[in-house]
C-alpha cells in the first residue's frame, strides 16, 4: 500500500511517470520477493509481453494520421466551414472553433495535439474580430480536449488492453459524450458572450455560396471519417487495421493537397517515433508497477474491503471521479489512466450498478476519460491552459482560468447526466 504515496513523491519531484512507475515497480519487486534477479528476469519477460501486443501498434498509426491531417490543411478547412456558418452569431467565431475541434478531433486522437493545431488556425481570427484574449485561449483549451473525446481516441486504446475491452465499442460509446461536450461548450460560449458581452467582436456574414465552398472543402475529413470509422463499426477491419487506413488516406490527401514532401514526410515520422516512444515508455513503467500490484494483490484486497464495508456503488463511483478530477490537473490523461486504471477498476467491476460486466467497464472508461479531460483545462496546472498561452503571450494566465471556468462547469453537468443517465454513453452498444 505504501507503493502508491511513494509513486506520488516521485511524481511530485517532477521524475517522469513512466520512469517513476518503472523505479517504484522495480524496487517493490525486490522487496516484496527478496530477489534481484527474479525482478530484473521479469523485466525481461514483462517488456516483451507488453509490445509484442498487436493492439499497441494503433497508437503510432492514429498519431501519424493526425499529423497528416494538419498537413493536409484539414485543420483550416474545417474551421473556415464552421466559421462560415457560424461566425456572423454573437460568439461566432469561438463556436467555429468548437466545431472545428469537434471535427480535427475525428481523426487525430489527441488534446494537445488538437489544441495546438487548432490554436495556430483560430486564434489569429479570434484576435481580427475582437475577441478578448483570456476568453479566446479558454474556447481553444476546452476545444482541444474533443479531441480524445470523439473517437479515434489513443487513451481509449490504451484503457481498452488494460481492462481487456472491445476497443470499437469504446470508440462508439464515447461519440455521443463527445457531442454532447461540443454542444455544452458553444452552450458555454452562448453564456460567456451575453454575460460580458464586450468579451467578443462581430463579423460580417459570410455568402451562403462561399459557405457551400467552405463546406465542400471539408470533404477528405469526412471521408477519411466514414472510411475509418465506419469500416471499423461495419466489420470491414479491425481498429488497428483501421488505424493504416486513416494514416494512408490523410497521407494521399496531404500529398494531393501539396503538404506532404520528403522533407515533411520525414519530419512526420521523427515526430510519431518520438511521441510512440514516450507513450511506450509510460506503458512499460505501468506494466511493469501493475505487475508488482498483481503479485502483491492490492487491487484484490483493496476491492474485497470495499464490497466489505457496504458503501453504496455510487457513492464509490463518486469518490474515484472526484479524485480523478484533482489529480488530473497535476498529470496528463495518460499517465493518470496507466497508473489508477489497475487499481480502481477491479474495485469497480465487483459493484453492482444494475448493469452487465462489460456495460460497466465501458461506461466507466468513458467517464474516467471526461472527467481525466476535464483536469486538462483545469487551473492550475490544466496543460491545455498552457499549450494555448505559450501561443498567445499577451493574455495573462489568470484571464485564461476565468474564462475556462464556464467550460469546466458544462463539463462537471456533463458528467453528472452521465453518471444519473448511463444508457446515453450505452445507447450506441446496446
């Protein structure tokens, strides 16, 4: 039990969580077993085990089409569609963010990246039409985690080998909670405008035949969209399968559109290396601490005294979500996901909430990664807040958290319908 604080301390002086989890895994094998030749043997044994998974190799390939994508200028097209649309309302161009995240969030896979690929479109326009700098960083932070709340989602990949779940079931159970938080942020943005109303400017309406074109540009994200999604969803591939797809369509697609060369291509794979080979590592230190969780059977014990003491099943649930949403403003969703997952999930699985096993992993994966997400734009360490003002120096951090903070409630509303309601998380799957 004392393995867990010792995890924490680590983190907290600032030890990368992969190198952390690997150390505190590794020395509690010695000391549990008495024996440094049997922890470093299960080294040997529990990183070939780990990579040798098929599943993992997912996770280069959604980065890459993300990565693609941004070349191919998917990011500017959708948002030039949704400003189009929307960007002549009160709070227009902020909701065309939205929007555009929702859509770049479809075939990327990732927060930051989304956040800062959608920081670099539309904050300069944000800027043009008078839209209050704490009040534009804010839209562009909470935007950015749609992007690992629409499916394809990497973290979702990830909770899916730890929990030993259909990965295409996660991926269509979180798409309504996904749109249920872009509806919930352009709600946000509805408020913020009306309640300081000189937070944001107006532009002109858009031509209905330059928005038709605006539209029609968005069609490879569409394309790559159904070709991906809608292959996985209709047996055609499996998730991983799916994954090659969509990196090789955003590819020719970037290619077509002139982004792709040799010199970006290999600049592509330099950056997908480095971003697996960070991910990778986290989960070996994960693996590697889960199997000393495993042989000392925390989890077990931790699980048998629950069910012992006779807390209420949502009185639990509550608990484990509220310490998600603190700690997920110190760390990013996937360290957070790798180093509790073991840990709560087994306790989770043996409450009866009504439901079927399955039903219950699933609806618990999505609610860890909502309220994971939400610890993102969180002050004072959400790491969406920080990517996007790295990008804006003259807006003070302060007027980014006030602002953030009306997005942050949606997202607390949000997971409270979803805990009450889970047949909207379960909708899709049943």
């Amino acid at each position: 039990m004392y393995s867990f604080p010792a995890l924490l301390a680590l983190v907290f002086l600032r030890v990368p969580i992969g190198l952390a989890m690997f150390v505190t895994g590794l020395v509690g094998l010695i000391l549990v077993t008495d024996s440094t030749n049997m922890a470093f043997s299960r080294l040997k044994n529990e990183t070939f085990s780990t990579f040798s998974s098929y599943s993992l190799s997912i996770v280069p390939m959604f980065l890459l089409m993300g990565y693609f994508a941004t070349l191919g200028g998917m990011s500017s097209a959708l948002f030039k569609a949704a400003e189009g649309f929307l960007g002549h309302r009160k709070g227009g161009v902020a909701m065309a963010a939205i929007g555009a995240c929702a859509g770049f969030g479809a075939i990327c896979g990732s927060s930051l990246a989304t956040a800062a690929t959608m920081g670099r479109v539309a904050l300069p326009e944000l800027r043009q039409y008078g839209y209050a700098g704490g009040f534009s960083t804010a839209t562009l932070a909470a935007g950015g985690t749609l992007g690992i709340l629409i499916p394809p989602s990497v973290v979702l990949v990830i909770y899916a080998i730890l929990t030993e779940q259909n990965i295409a079931k996660l991926f269509l159970a979180a798409f309504i909670p996904g749109i249920m938080a872009a509806i919930g942020y352009v709600i946000a943005i509805s408020i913020y405008v009306r309640v300081f109303p000189g937070s944001a400017g107006t532009r002109p309406s858009v031509p209905m035949g330059e928005r038709f074109r605006a539209l029609f540009a968005v069609w490879p994200v569409l394309l790559v969209f159904i070709a991906v999604v809608g292959g996985i969803y209709g047996g055609i591939f499996t998730p991983t399968e799916g994954a090659a797809v969509g990196a090789l369509g955003t590819g020719i697609i970037a290619l077509v559109n002139g982004g792709l060369n040799w010199r970006t291509l290999l600049e592509s794979f330099t950056v997908t290396a480095r971003t697996t080979a960070m991910i990778f590592f986290i989960v070996l230190g994960a693996a590697f601490y889960n199997g000393f969780l495993a042989l000392t059977q925390v989890p077990q014990e931790l699980s048998n005294w629950v069910v012992s003491q006779g807390y209420s099943p949502w009185m639990v649930l509550t608990i484990i979500l509220i310490f998600y949403l603190i700690f997920g403003c110190l760390m990013d969703s996937l360290s957070m996901i790798l180093l509790t997952i073991p840990i709560f999930f087994p306790v989770i699985s043996v409450l009866d909430f009504g439901m079927t096993e399955e039903q219950v992993a699933i609806w618990f994966g999505i609610l860890v990664l909502i309220v994971v997400e939400v610890g993102l734009i969180t002050p004072p360490v959400g790491m969406n807040l920080f990517v996007i003002n790295a990008m804006d120096r003259a807006t003070k951090m302060i007027d980014t958290y006030k602002a953030v903070m009306f997005f942050v409630a949606t997202d607390i509303v949000r997971v409270i319908i979803l805990v009450m309601f889970p047949s909207i998380t379960l909708f899709l799957i049943s």
